[in-house]
C-alpha cells in the first residue's frame, strides 16, 4: 500500500474546487482545507475526513481513498447549501484531476447526508471515492 499519493490528491481537490467558477460563484473564495478563524462565512465548503485502503496489485502501488467534503450554511434551509453541494458534485465526481504525485485512476461520489446542527446551521457531508496509483 502506498499513503504517499494522499497530499497529492487533496491538493488536486481543494484546486479543483477553487477553480470551478460554477462553486465560486455561490461560495465566493469560502473553500477550506482547515477552518479559518474568526466568524465564518454564512456559506462554505471544508474538505473533511479521509480513509485509505490498500489496493496495491502486480502493476503497482496503489489504495482507495474515502474523501469527505461539507458544505455548511447558516441559512434557515438547506436551498443555498444544496445548490452548492451539487456544484461541489459536478465539479469531483468523475473528475480528470491531474496529481502532483502519482496517478487518478477515477473519483465517484458516493454518498450523501443532509443534517440540521446543533448550532441551528445546515450541514450537507459528501464522500467521494478515489482510486489512485503511485507510480
């Protein structure tokens, strides 16, 4: 198993997403890779969580990663946080993402879950799963 494409991916991800004028647009520049300080913004995307498993075969190095990414708001409803949560969707899921280190063999969204906080935000948490080869 090789971890070493990790950062690879997550710097491929966060650029993505920072770069979709579709998700800027109803986030502006509000796209995370660690919580800033201070007040939050009303709208933002954080990338989240992550999980690996191996899946090194006879051609290489290789694992699957389980990636998460949230979209908070402190709208009443979840309208605003949907719509960036699809934009956020359009941009990684079956992305062609170009990595610093190593290989994207395929991301895929996975699933989804909408939730009220207890803060009285809305929370919408994605996971997507890559494959990737460190080769």
């Amino acid at each position: 198993m090789s971890y070493g494409v990790t950062a690879a991916l997550q710097v491929a991800v966060y650029g993505a997403l920072t770069g979709d004028a579709a998700l800027t647009t109803l986030v502006g520049s509000d796209i995370y890779d660690a919580m800033p300080g201070g007040a939050l913004p009303g709208l933002y995307v954080l990338l989240g969580e992550e999980s690996a498993k191996d899946a090194s075969d006879q051609s290489g190095d290789g694992a699957w990663h389980d990636l998460s990414v949230a979209v908070v708001t402190d709208q009443a409803g979840f309208q605003a946080a949907k719509n960036a949560a699809a934009a956020v969707s359009d941009v990684l899921h079956g992305a062609a993402l170009s990595l610093p280190r190593g290989r994207l063999v395929g991301l895929w969204f996975r699933k989804a879950r909408a939730s009220r906080q207890g803060d009285g935000t809305r929370r919408i948490d994605m996971t997507f799963r890559a494959r990737v080869e460190d080769n």
